[in-house]
C-alpha cells in the first residue's frame, strides 16, 4: 500500500513512520504545504521523494492546491486504495480531497478527541486545567479533527507542566500511535462501522 505523508513541519511523526516497520505499507512521498520544513529533510534523509507544493502559491483557491497535491501523490503512486498520512499537516482537507480516498486518510491529533480539535490543542487543553489529556489517531472525514478514531492514549497533565513539556510527552504516544495505526491500515485490518473503529481480529466485529 503506497501511503502519502502530508507535512507542514518539523516531522517527528514523519520520523516515526520511516523508522517503523509498516508491514504492507510504503511511504511512497511526503508533501509539505511549507518550504525549508525539517520534515523535508526527513524525507531526503531517508531516501523518499520530498515535494513541496506551497499552499501560499494558491492564495484562496483550496481547490487548485488540493489537485496540485493530489497531482503530486498520484505520480508517486498515491491512489485510491492507498493511503494518505497527516503528520503534523496544517491545513484543513475539503471534502472533495477527503473523498477521494474515503477511510483511508489518518490525522494524529495531540488531544483526546473530541475534546480540544484545532490547531492549539496542547495549549488549550493547558489552559482549560485539565489533568489528563493525549493523543489520538484518527480518519479523516471532513470535520475538523472529528473522524472515526483508531487509537487514543492519555498522558497526565504534570504541575509545572508548560506547552512544550505537555507536547513532548503527547508526541511519545502519537509516534508510538500512527506507525501502528498505518500497518493495521495497510493489513487491512481496520473495520469502520459508523463512527467505530473495530480491529479485525479483535473479537469485536
Ligand atoms: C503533532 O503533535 C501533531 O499531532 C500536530 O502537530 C504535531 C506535529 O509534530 N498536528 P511533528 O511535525 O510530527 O513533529
């Protein structure tokens, strides 16, 4: 199963993934919204084709940059039936990207879900006081942050703990989370019914 990753930054998840073994799954080519990222050089690194395709260049059309996109895994042999990773991707998907490869696009997600979607989860939940919060691995289906959810893990909110210290030991469980997710994928071991995640195998379907 040839796996897309979608990047917009320093790549740690991205890292996961090349270090993992994925089983069925290959990461075939990471794009990355935004030039000069160190997910980039991940990608180099590890000898897989590292594209950028700069939404700025866009202005408002989503449209146009979603086809570059797409125009950009297809040649890499991304297609429907594969699979697409969002690894720290900061840009929201439309539906007619989401579409395309319906159940087979994964966000991680530095929250417990549905508690604490956007782009600054790991500070909002901070901020809110909560004491446990996480991570969690997910579908992507067009809502924001809101898709059918593969794996979570709760990470304790510590005192003393700032954004970065939180975030670091939510980044443990997602690096730990999507490998694991993205083989089950390409196993093709994940069951979807409605909104339930069941794993073939586990008793539970
Ligand atoms: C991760 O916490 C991801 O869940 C969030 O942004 C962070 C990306 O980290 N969306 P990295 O680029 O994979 O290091």
């Amino acid at each position: 199963m040839n796996v897309g990753v979608l990047v917009s930054g320093t790549g740690t998840n991205l890292q996961a993934l090349l270090d993992a073994d994925l089983g069925a799954a290959r990461v075939a080519v990471v794009v990355s919204n935004r030039p000069g990222v160190a997910a980039l050089d991940r990608a180099t690194a590890a000898g897989v084709p590292a594209v950028v395709v700069p939404h700025g260049a866009y202005g408002d059309d989503r449209a146009a940059f979603e086809d570059a996109v797409l125009a950009v895994l297809a040649q890499h042999g991304v297609l429907p039936g594969g699979a697409v990773v969002l690894a720290g991707f900061m840009r929201i998907l439309t539906p007619r990207f989401v579409d395309r490869f319906p159940l087979r696009i994964v966000n991680t997600h530095p929250s417990l879900l549905p508690a604490f979607p956007g782009a600054n989860a790991v500070a909002d939940a901070l901020a809110h006081g909560v004491k446990v919060t996480g991570a969690t691995v997910h579908f992507v289906d067009g809502t924001l942050d809101g898709g059918p959810i593969i794996a979570q893990a709760a990470v304790p909110v510590l005192p003393g703990d700032d954004a970065a210290a939180l975030h670091a030991r939510i980044l443990c469980e997602e690096h730990r989370m999507l490998p694991a997710a993205v083989r089950s994928l390409a196993a093709g071991e994940l069951l979807c019914q409605g909104r339930h995640v069941i794993r073939r195998g586990s008793g539970a379907e």
